[in-house]
C-alpha cells in the first residue's frame, strides 16, 4: 500500500513538474534581463536591412541591403595615460564624430565612396588623393593634407599597419 502511494506521488510529481516546465517554456522574451548570453562582453553587433540604400553611383536592390554596424568599447587603460593605446570610452566613438576620407562597400561590388576626398587615384602602386575644399575643424580652421598624415600616423602606432610606414613615406 505504500508503494502504490509512494509511486502515485512521484507520478504526480513528475506531472506538476512536467506541467510547470510546459508553462515555462512559453515564456515572452520580452523581458529586460542583463545576463543575455546575445549580449557580447565589450562588442555590440547590429544587423539593419535598408530598403532604400544604395551604394552611390548604383541602383538600390529591390531585396534591401543589409548594413553591419560593429561598435567596440574597450574600457579605459589602467592609468597609464598614453593616448596611443587601444583603450577608453571615446575611442570607438572617433569614426561617429569625425568623417572618413571614405566610405567602402564590398557588397555588392568592391566600392569606395568619397566622404572627405574629392578624388583619389591609384597608379603604379601609388594612392593620390584630393580632399574637398573648404574642410574646417570645429574651430574653424582648414583641414589640411599634413593633419591627416599625422592622424594616420597616430592610428598606425595602434595598429599593426606600423610596419608599413616607410611604404607610405617613401613612395
């Protein structure tokens, strides 16, 4: 007689249980949680479809295109204080602030998109490149070919692109 309890008991244990997970299971994922496995350590990943974008110079696909938008944050250095380091809160934010020279698109076709560049031309191994007139900084002043020489040379000492600097240089 306590066998047959014993095992009415588990059974309708094992159904609570069953019935429960069941319930569980159909849980809205709209809920506000911070430990979502989606959610990368110091990467944010957003994937749009864009029904009405073009890469300039060709006709928008009628299917969209989908744009990638990867935004890093690195948390500061520990107080080190060298502005050459990958590191801190406004570091990713540099390319949402300050304009490209220009933009590449690979999708559809490999393509670049002047943004800061008026022209730029590609010979024999050398990249020429004309910016727009008029370019200011916030404060006013002109933009010139030696403040983008310097910022390619700051970004390159946090890059591993450094050991091409006397490629640039000296062509």
């Amino acid at each position: 007689m306590k066998k047959n309890k014993l095992k009415k008991l588990i059974a309708f244990t094992m159904a609570l249980t069953l019935s429960a997970s069941v319930f569980m299971g159909c849980k809205s994922n709209n809920s506000e949680s911070t430990n979502d496995e989606s959610i990368m350590d110091s990467v944010i990943s957003v994937e749009t479809t864009m029904t009405n974008a073009k890469v300039e110079g060709e006709k928008a696909d009628s299917k969209g295109t989908e744009l990638s938008t990867m935004v890093s944050f690195t948390p500061a250095p520990a107080g080190h204080g060298n502005p050459s380091v990958n590191g801190g809160p406004d570091w990713s934010m540099e390319p949402i602030i300050y304009d490209y020279l220009c933009d590449y698109s690979s999708q559809p076709e490999k393509t670049f998109k002047p943004s800061l560049l008026e022209s730029y031309d590609f010979k024999d191994k050398i990249l020429t490149l004309k910016l727009k007139k008029d370019l200011k900084w916030s404060d006013g002043s002109d933009i010139t070919a030696d403040d983008l020489i310097s910022n390619l040379f700051i970004d390159m000492t946090v890059n591993k692109i450094a050991y091409y600097k006397e490629l640039i240089i000296h062509h």
